[in-house]
C-alpha cells in the first residue's frame, strides 16, 4: 500500500487520524520546540519562582524559576529522539535474529530462542532498570536499555511471520531458480512481512517513551538540569501539593504522545492488515 493510499485509510480507521494528528504535534514540538519556546529552558529566574499558569508562563515556573513549558518543548526532542533510536537499534537486532532464526532454524534457532525466553522472563521495565544500573545513568545507555527491551517481542513476530511465508510456493519457485537466501530474505520475505513490524514498531515507541520517562523519573537519564519529561516529573514531585501545576504540562504532554502512538498504532494495523479492511 502507498504512502497517499496508507494515510488514507489510516485517517478513516476510528482512532487512527486522530493519533496521527497527536503523533504529528509532538513531532512539530520536536522540531520546532527550540524556535518556539519563550524562554531558555534552564534559565533561572528568582524573582518568579514556583509561579502559577499565567500569560507570562503558561505552563508555570518551578522552584528555579524556570519556565515549565519551554523544558517539555525542548524536552519532546530528547523523549522522542530516545525512543526512536531504541527501537530502531531493537527492530533492527529483532529483524536480523528472526528472519536468520526463522528462515535457517536448527541450532541457530534453538539457542536464540532459549535467549529470548530468560529475555521474556523478566518485566520489561525491570530488565532497563537492570541494563541502566549496570551500565550507568545517562541517555545513550536508555537507547541500549530501550533497545534490547525491545528485541524479544519482536524477534518472536518475525520469526513467525517467516516460519509462515518461507513455506508458500512463491518461495520455493524463487529457491528453483537458484536466488541465494540473503537475497531471499531482504527481496522476497522481508517485503512481505514489513506490515505487522510498522505496526509493532509504533506500538512500541509509546512505551518506549514510558520507559525513558520513568528511567529518567528515577534518577537513570542525563545528569540535570536536562530537560527530560521524566525529569521534570521528578523535580515537580516534591511541590506536587503547593504547587500541582508542576506536574500537568509534562503529564499532559507524556500521555497525549503515548496515546497518540498507541492510536496511530491501531489505525496502521487497521490499514495493513487484509482481514481487517473493509
């Protein structure tokens, strides 16, 4: 399905436009968060610290001073940019083991399986803690912890998705003509089985978003003043009942970008998957 088609239906599914739009705003706020914001974003400000909403600050100032809305407009390029890379550096290690994995079985697909099952035992949000404690708090770390989280769930989906399409006659005529597996693979299997991975991708990049959000709200992401959503969250914690608003921008920002992610998610599932269209 090409792009004009896919967009298309993806806009008629019931949630999927409406989590395109979300997706889209938060990306715009990724791009443009620096040119838009009305202050720096760790700028202090002593005179108007822990301020309530106002036309100055509409998000409120926190015990610095600082302007709560521009931290969560530059603070959307770090949350996105993290869990992008993570699952783009988990989707391509799940890609790689399922399709060899699949395709090739035997010992290779014993002992990768047997990997992924002690992977799949443990909470996913557990095993990132695990990963950032052992390698240390900061970003690049959350990409590896996001990344190898990220790799089990995956790994399985195509992994079967290749168990099922290696078999159809299409492939045997390609294996009769004498085509070797790598060119098999990324020509002919991978193709076929990129739908149910666009959607698994999406899907994840809202609780990869979680994930970064609550490492960092933890303690695990980049040194402050960073301004990360979890960050933030963390630092409003502490004046949640004087000052509440600390706690609403970003909150608000998180859950419209996860949503938005988990809509856009349903509606490309909708749209790529044949049993499902109308």
């Amino acid at each position: 399905m090409r792009g004009p088609r896919l967009f298309a239906a993806v806009a008629r599914s019931p949630g999927g436009g409406a989590g395109a739009v979300l997706v889209a705003l938060v990306v715009a706020c990724a791009f443009l968060g620096p040119a838009v914001a009305p202050y720096a974003p760790n700028a202090p400000d002593y005179t108007h610290t822990l301020q309530p909403p106002t036309l100055r600050h509409w998000g409120g100032t926190d015990e610095f001073g600082r302007d709560v809305l521009s931290r969560v407009l530059y603070g959307a390029r770090i949350s996105l940019g993290v869990a992008v890379l993570g699952v783009a550096a988990g989707a391509a290690v799940g890609i790689f083991l399922g399709l060899a994995t699949g395709y090739y079985g035997g010992t290779l697909d014993d002992v990768a399986m047997r990997v992924i099952d002690v992977l799949l035992a443990f909470p996913g949000i557990l095993l990132a803690i695990a990963m950032v404690s052992i390698l240390g708090p900061g970003l690049q770390n959350i990409v590896i912890a996001i990344g190898i989280f990220g790799v089990p769930g995956l790994t399985r989906l195509v992994r079967g998705s290749t168990l099922e399409v290696s078999g159809m006659d299409y492939i045997e005529a390609v294996r009769a003509q004498g085509a070797r597996s790598p060119w098999i693979l990324v020509r002919h299997i991978l193709p076929n089985i990129s739908a149910p991975i666009i959607v698994i991708a999406t899907l994840r990049l809202g609780g990869a978003i979680l994930t970064e959000s609550a490492l960092s709200f933890l303690g695990l992401g980049a040194p402050p003043p960073t301004p990360e959503w979890g960050a933030i969250l963390s630092n409003a914690k502490d004046n949640l009942v004087t000052s509440p608003y600390l706690g609403i921008t970003p909150g608000l920002a998180l859950v419209a970008t996860v949503l938005g992610f988990n809509l856009l998610g349903d509606g490309l599932r909708d749209a790529l998957d044949p049993r499902l269209r109308t």
